[in-house]
C-alpha cells in the first residue's frame, strides 16, 4: 500500500507558517548562458515543496546557489525574512541550509559520526583534543531521533545508498538545519528504503523544518509535496498547491507541452536470434542465467535491488572476472574478456553509474561522444574537429541534449543531460546490441519520452537493445519481452502480452515457483 504523507496544512489547519526562505528575482549566467533568469521561490516551515522542472531547468543551479557553492549574478535571498548571501557552502550552512544529493558526497574512509560532525568536532580537554566519545554519543541520538538503526563507528564506504542519505539527513539535524534540500534521494533506493525516507519527510515536516524535494517521479511529489514550484528554460513557471492540479496539468507546465505518449511501442517484424548467452555464472552473483535477443527486438530486465541485472550485463561487457558460460553472435560463439573485446564484437553498455563509469566529466561533450570512435575519425586526418563537430550535433539532437554549446564540459550539465551525453557516446560506435542500464535514471518526464522514442528509431534499424530498468512503468511500456531475475537467477521471461503488473512483480519478489518461459 502506497505511503502518503499528510500535508502540513488543510482546510481545517491554522493559516499557514511564515516563510522561512524567499527567493526573489534570481539570476544567474555562465559565459553568456543564461541559466536562472527572474527566478522566485517561497518554502514554509513545516512543509515539502516540490521543485519540479526538466533537466536543464535550473533545478541544479539554483540548489547550488541555495547552498553557497554558486553566487547569484541578481536577486535576492530571504531567510526568516532578513536579507542574506552566501560566499560559500559553510555560510549556506551556517545559516541553516544543507542538501542531501541523488550522488552523496562524503569522507569515505571516515565513520558515520566522524562524517556527521566533519569540521566541527567538539573538543576537550588541554591540550584540547576532539572528544570522540561525545560525538559517538550524540551521532547515537540523532539516529535515535530519526529511529533509525545504523552503527556510528561504521565505515562509510561499507554503507549501502539509502544509509548514506540517513546520514546526511543526521548531518543536517545535527546542525538545525532550517531548510533541507533533497535533490533525487530515491533513484538509487528500493521500495522499502523509498518508505523509509517518506517517514523522516515526515518527521522532519513534524519538526518545523521547511523541506525542498526534488524529483522526477510524480508518484514521489504527490505522496510527499504540498505544494509545487516549477521551473523551465531556467525560469520560474508556477507556483501553487498540489491539491489543486492534476499531474497532466503539471507535466503540461513542466516541459511547455502536453506528453501524450511516454512510451512510444513501434512494433516491428523481429529479425533472428542476434546474441545468445548460455549458462553465465558467477561464483557470488549469478547462476545459469540464459537468454537470447532477436534483431530488433527490445528485451527488458526486471527485478528487486541485488536481482543481479546489472552484474550479468557488466559480465557480457566483459567487466567481471571469474565469469564461466557461453556468448554467440549470429550463431558463431565469441570470446569477451575485456570491454574492448564486447565493443569489437559490436555490444555496448550505458552504464548505471554516469559519473563515475559512463562519462569523463572533465572533457567537453564532442570529446565525449567521440572519444570511443577517434580511430575511425581519425585523430591527426583534416577535418576531424569538423566530423566530430558533426557527429555530436547529429546525436545531440535525436537525444535532444540541452547545453550552451558542443565545447562545454560535461560536468557543467544537469544529471540527466550527462546521462544523454553517456547514450550518445555508445550510439556513436554503431553497435549490434546496445545494454541500457537505467537509462532514464535521474531524467525528466519528458526526456524520458525522447530516450523512449530514440530506442524505437533504433530498433526500428536493426539494432537490438537490453533494457535493465527499475521502472516497471518503463519495462512493460516498451519491452517486446521481460526478463525476470531473483537472487542471481533467471525466475521467469514474460511476452509482452503475458506481462501484467502484477505477475511481473510477484516474480521479482521469488512468490512464483515457476521457471516457465513463455513464448
């Protein structure tokens, strides 16, 4: 049963709270690009505002000028209604304001109590020394507070996603935070972590603190929001409660336009079988997984966190070691024993991890794109700048990336631009089976249609795709077939008409004893 957070006002509720953070007429550029212009926000105490935009809104800019990392070009910051700037992250902080990220920052060889009071460690003692046990002590009784259990003296390195965001959320109370940013906190966390969090939500709304949540799920902002912000091209759109609109109404706000189809199905004659992967095992993370992808076809994979989808799809890219089975293309078995060897034979991997295994966000996006076709290009041959030039135009474009310009690095894009850039790369390579591992992680709704309406155009060419998705949405809507893991193992494909919600679920869960596959 779906958890929903009961909104911090009613019709029966006190007038509301004054606000806590007034943001005014916001401005901010970078080399002539215009990202936020005029850009006005109002949080409350007590209440989850949802901020809600494209990528390439300005969603992340104005967080990062919220929390001191970018200094606005116009406008102004309110806090309790007096007048602020922030020069850096510490004043941001200092003045009550912290963010928990979709990719968490934190000292990874550090404990959890040592990373919830980083730099600013009680001390003791002469001479003075940090008083550890304090720290420990009181870590304890944040986590406590928020009913969570977790050991303090734990390495964060050794936590999964969702303990990460625990703690950074500690951080924040440990600080009295008056305002907490949540930038994506649930694209990595499972159904149960999801629940979890939308309980510190409210916890946190019960404690007075004005909460900003941002996300591209409206499942997500209508169970937690109670009211709305929307940003586009960078500037504001509306504002209002989200009891008042409808989530069409919000998508047609969001991106200018009404979305009629996120999931574009073009059905087409399959080609014959393409890849077949025969009994892959791993010694800790798979077991006899077999499976095989016709030309033009769109096989999804389905399942739970720690399924083992993305571990098999890493082995067939020839990340993994250790791994044992058998790999055919067109018939004739082939060897992978590195990443080079699945390109070669013509299979790439979109990745899971964008900025970590995906792209190099210190290169510009044409860098990028290219970089795993410059033999063909041809590093030193005339022109080149010209073709490379033109072949990040012609992907950008069917990607519908948004950027000021070919040359800019992609550190400086929004997530789910980066995530674009990362697609555009492999597509590039003109590969024969293409592995999408979460390729609409972190991307709005409406790019989510783009990505969805490109895979059609490729399919549609010949190219076979693997689809590894947490979204059932997502699987069911453009998936020829689905395959259904649990613990390391293949528990049952479905034809696209045999897949309903239900029985693609319970699958997941390991509640169906059969290993039919259907035709």
């Amino acid at each position: 049963m779906p958890l929903t957070i009961v909104p911090s006002t009613s019709p029966d509720s006190p007038s509301p709270a004054p606000p806590v953070l007034t943001l005014s007429g916001i401005c901010k550029r970078f080399q002539g690009v215009v990202a936020l212009h005029d850009v006005g926000l109002t949080v409350r105490a007590g209440e989850v505002m949802a901020l809600i935009g494209e990528n390439g809104a300005g969603k992340s800019t104005l967080v990062k000028t919220l929390t001191g990392i970018y200094q606005a070009d116009g406008g102004t910051i309110h806090m309790g209604g007096k007048l602020v700037s922030f020069a850096n992250p510490q004043a941001a902080m200092h003045a009550g304001i912290t963010a928990v990220h979709q990719e968490t920052v934190m000292f990874d060889e550090l404990t959890v109590a040592e990373n919830i009071y980083i730099g600013r460690q009680p001390q003791h003692g002469f001479p003075r020394r940090i008083d550890w046990s304090l720290i420990e002590a009181e870590a304890e009784k944040l986590f406590a507070r928020l009913e969570v259990s977790l050991p303090v003296r734990a390495r964060v390195k050794d936590l999964s996603v969702a303990q990460r965001h625990f703690v950074e959320i500690a951080r924040a109370l440990s600080q009295d935070a008056r305002v907490v940013i949540m930038d994506e906190p649930t694209a990595s966390l499972s159904q149960r972590e999801i629940h979890e969090l939308y309980r510190i939500i409210g916890q946190l709304r019960a404690a007075g603190t004005a909460v900003i949540f941002i996300s591209h799920k409206f499942d997500e902002i209508f169970a937690v929001a109670d009211r709305y912000t929307v940003l586009r091209d960078g500037q504001f759109v509306a504002t209002g409660a989200l009891s008042d609109i409808t989530e069409p109404e919000l998508v047609s706000l969001m991106v200018g336009r009404e979305i009629h189809q996120v999931f574009p199905k073009i059905d087409i004659a399959l080609g014959p079988t393409l890849l077949e992967v025969e009994d892959f095992c791993h010694p800790t993370e798979f077991n006899h997984v077999g499976f095989s992808v016709r030309q033009g076809e769109i096989i999804g994979f389905y399942g739970l966190v720690g399924a083992g989808r993305s571990e098999v799809m890493q082995a067939l890219f020839g990340l993994t070691r250790d791994v044992t089975g058998r790999v055919k293309l067109n018939g004739k078995a082939i060897s992978i024993n590195s990443a080079s060897d699945a390109i070669a034979h013509g299979i790439a991997y979109v990745p899971e991890d964008r900025q970590h295994q995906g792209a190099h966000l210190s290169l510009p996006i044409v860098h990028n794109i290219t970089l795993p076709i410059l033999s063909h290009i041809g590093f030193f041959l005339p022109g080149r700048r010209a073709k490379e030039t033109a072949i990040a135009r012609h992907f950008s474009e069917q990607l519908e990336l948004k950027a000021g310009h070919f040359t800019q690095m992609v550190s400086e894009l929004s997530g789910g631009n980066q995530q674009k850039v990362v697609l555009a790369k492999w597509l590039a390579t003109k590969p024969k089976v293409i592995i999408l591992d979460e390729p609409t992680k972190g991307i709005d709704i409406g790019s989510k249609a783009a990505v969805h309406r490109f895979i059609g155009e490729l399919v549609t060419q010949g190219l076979s795709v693997i689809l590894v998705s947490s979204e059932l949405p997502e699987v069911l809507g453009i998936a020829d077939r689905i395959v259904v893991m649990h613990q390391g193992r293949i528990k049952k494909t479905f034809s696209r008409a045999q897949a309903t919600p239900e029985n693609v679920v319970a699958a997941a869960s390991g509640s169906e004893s059969s290993s039919k596959e259907y035709a």
